[in-house]
C-alpha cells in the first residue's frame, strides 16, 4: 500500500472518536513509522507550520507544528492555511463537524475512523474516569448518571451538540459513516 503524499491534493483525516481505544495511537504510529506521513500536531510553542522532528520508538518522526484537537486548534490551522501545506499528509481531531472545516474543493479529506462496539466504549470511558480512590462508582451506577444512551458518535457526525436525538440523525450519521468513511473496527471477536 502507498499512502505517501505523491503531489495529490487529498488529505487524510483521521476521526479519533472519544472512548475509541488505545487503537487510535497505535493507528498514528502505523501512520509516523510505516508510512513516513506528515501529520500536523503541536509540538513545541509558538505553533507554525514548520516541520518538527519528535523521537519515537524506531527513530524520529517529521510533524508539521499545528495542534487539530480543539475547534479553536483548528480555526487557528485554519488561519495559519495548514491545508496548503505542501508536505501535509495526515490531519487528526476528535472534532470530526469542525475538522471537516479545514478541507476544500481543491484539498480534500478521506475521512478514516476507528470504531469500538457502544458498550465496549461506554466501559472504558467508565475505566477512564473511576480511575483513583475519589471517585468509585459501580458501572451500573455510572451507565445511569452519565446519560449511556446518548449517543455522542451522532452528536460529533451531526453536529448536535445538545437536545434530542432524532431517526433523522442517527439516518445521517449512518450515511456518513457508509459513503464517506473507512471504518476500521478495533475488535473483531464474535461477528454477527
């Protein structure tokens, strides 16, 4: 597979979904170490679009130094023209309406996700947050005061950021992740 950026003006954009797992960094990796992709991410102050070598596990790894993770990240990538970047191969946020925003007729993104199963997810973020003495709930208790059947994969696909949740937006959300998105599943043990 050749993922290196050859002069074309597509973009990978990678959706790093909340709660999705360590697969993601191990994704990123794939991505630094397999591939050589440059990739934007802040690595030392002020942000530019100067290329920044970080070391990693089998040598160093070239970044543009443009942080993605935040929507002010991205207006700031966005006025510092990041898209246009000659070397830019790889754009990553957990901010999926709002890093679309950075893309153009000219620079597109070919949205890639990993996916987890919902309760899968629900229990690492229940991991994730009952880590430490002070806050020790039951799962059953945290899936109740947490508001579990929210669904904030809808939310960030639609951009609905409060209120309820409707067919037509579950309806959307499916269709984006079916005609615009390599979904990448991150466990594959019973398939049905």
């Amino acid at each position: 597979v050749h993922l290196k950026h050859t002069g074309g003006n597509d973009i990978i954009f990678v959706w790093l979904l909340p709660g999705a797992g360590s697969m993601t960094a191990v994704l990123l990796d794939v991505f630094d170490q397999c591939f050589n992709l440059i990739r934007a991410t802040k690595v030392e102050d002020p942000e530019s679009l100067d290329m920044v070598s970080i070391a990693k596990n089998n040598g160093n790894v070239r970044v543009i130094n443009v942080e993605t993770s935040t929507p002010s990240n991205i207006e700031n990538a966005q006025q510092l023209n990041l898209i246009e970047h000659p070397n830019l191969d790889l754009i990553h946020t957990a901010n999926f309406y709002e890093g679309c925003w950075l893309f153009t007729n000219t620079h597109r993104g070919r949205f890639v996700t990993f996916l987890r199963h919902p309760m899968e997810r629900m229990v690492a973020l229940y991991n994730d947050m009952n880590f430490g003495e002070e806050m020790q709930v039951s799962l059953l208790q945290f899936l109740r005061e947490t508001n579990s059947e929210d669904n904030r994969m809808v939310r960030y696909l639609t951009n609905v950021k409060s209120g309820p949740l409707g067919q037509n937006h579950v309806d959307m959300a499916a269709e984006i992740l079916s005609r615009k998105a390599l979904v990448l599943l991150t466990d594959f043990d019973e398939i049905s």
